[in-house]
C-alpha cells in the first residue's frame, strides 16, 4: 500500500501491518509522489524500529487498557515538533482497548490536531471505538479472503443484501424481513462484513438524504445508524446472527 503526499489524513483506522506502512509513509522524506518509498534515509530508520518521529503507545504490562494518562501523555507530546522528519506519526495499537476516559481524551486531540501530528489507531475492532472517535478518521481495512458458506459472502451477493437492507430502511418491510431472514444463517464472518457495510451504506444515504432535506428518511437512517452500531458491539460480544438480526428486525420495523 501507497499515498499520495499530497493526501495523508490526520487520523486513521486500520490494523495489523497497515499501521505500520502507515506510519513509515508518514515520515517518509519522497515529499512529491508516493509514500512510503522505502529508499529514503527516513523509510530505513522506520524499518529498523529507530525513527524519533514514531512513536507507538501500547498497553502497559499486565494492564488490559490503554488508559488515559497515557493519552495525557501523548497529548503533551503532540505540540513537540518532529526531531528528523517533516511530520510525526502516532501509532496506538490495541485502540480499542482504550476506555471511555482515554477515548474521550483522544477525542480532544484529533478535534484541534497540529498540522504535523498523524494518529494511527491500529484495531481489529473498530466497533469499541466511540462513533465521534470514529467520523475524525479515515478507516482502512486489509482485504483478508472471505469464508466459504452461503453465497450471500461474495461480493455481489453481500452487495445486493445491503442494498436491499437500504431498501427496506425507506419503507419497505417486506424486504427488511427478507434480508433478516437472509443473514441470521450467516457464518461470523460473513455476518460482520454485512453489518459493517451495511453500516456504511446508512451513512451514505444519510448523507445524500440530508441534501434532499427529506426529514422521514433520515430520521430512519439515523436510527439504522445507531442500531447497527449497537448490532456491532453485540457481534464483538459472541452474541449469535440469529439474536442479533432479531434485535435489527425488531428495532427498525
């Protein structure tokens, strides 16, 4: 994975070795094309682990949380310029087990970040992340191959579900109920998928809706938003599809 220069945001969430390209293209020196070029005198400091401009908060020893005096910390250290490079890249891995104190501190950085300051929330359950820590980050995902099962988990298959789920959102129950019924017999990860993106797409429509100023239906978006939120966080407790499609049916219709 590459960006543009030109084109780094201020805050992400991502995962896994995302985190760390991430963070070498944030102090990469190519300030004209593609990031990280992993020639530069700065991309080698980064992949031997020495950059000064890096710095990577984990949880401390025997702690389950990120807390917030960590956070603190980092907060006092954002407004210290970059040592070598242009920018600084703050790494947090695990940040999704920051708590809600830790979380609402961070929240205080990303909303008046400085212009040199980059934040990488490295998590596989972005869901535990507050929805406003969440809208103030560009979310990555890897592309990880998809379950075999019911043909719903192909790409057309799950994009035509969501669709029909956007469908039934705008009054169509009929076709809420279908879907419903569709992806309670989902496997885990098949099921995950579909409520991240149906998720997604509420956002959207919720976006092209409030240009069009149609009251009724985002009204009803802004509930499926919460409402598939809710649905994510039972799904990272092991709650089953069939309870939590349950739950979605029961609230939206």
């Amino acid at each position: 994975m590459s960006f543009n220069a030109e084109r780094l945001s201020h805050a992400y969430i991502t995962n896994g070795s995302f985190a760390e390209t991430l963070a070498m293209a944030v102090v990469c020196g190519n300030h004209t094309g593609e990031r990280p070029c992993k020639s530069c005198v700065h991309c080698g400091k980064a992949s031997r682990n020495i950059h000064p401009d890096i710095i990577k908060i984990n949880r401390l020893d025997n702690k389950l949380i990120i807390s917030v005096d960590q956070i603190r910390e980092l907060k006092r250290d954002v407004y210290v310029v970059p040592n070598d490079a242009m920018q600084k890249a703050y790494v947090v891995y695990d940040a999704d087990s920051m708590n809600t104190n830790a979380q609402n501190a961070f929240l205080q950085i990303l909303e008046e970040p400085p212009a040199h300051a980059v934040f990488i929330l490295s998590t596989d359950n972005p869901a535990a992340l507050l929805p406003t820590v969440r809208s103030r980050c560009v979310e990555l995902k890897s592309h990880t191959p998809e379950v075999a099962g019911d043909d719903i988990e192909g790409h057309e298959g799950l994009e035509e579900t969501v669709s029909s789920f956007i469908e039934g959102l705008t009054g169509n129950n009929v076709k809420l109920m279908e879907c419903m019924f569709r992806i309670d017999k989902l496997e885990r990860h098949a099921f995950q998928s579909f409520l991240t993106k149906a998720r997604e797409a509420v956002i959207t429509e919720l976006r092209k809706n409030t240009i069009k100023g149609n009251m009724e239906t985002s009204k009803a978006l802004i509930r499926a938003e919460i409402v598939l939120t809710k649905a994510e966080e039972m799904s990272d407790f092991n709650v089953s599809a069939g309870h939590i499609s349950g739950f979605i049916c029961a609230s939206l219709l």
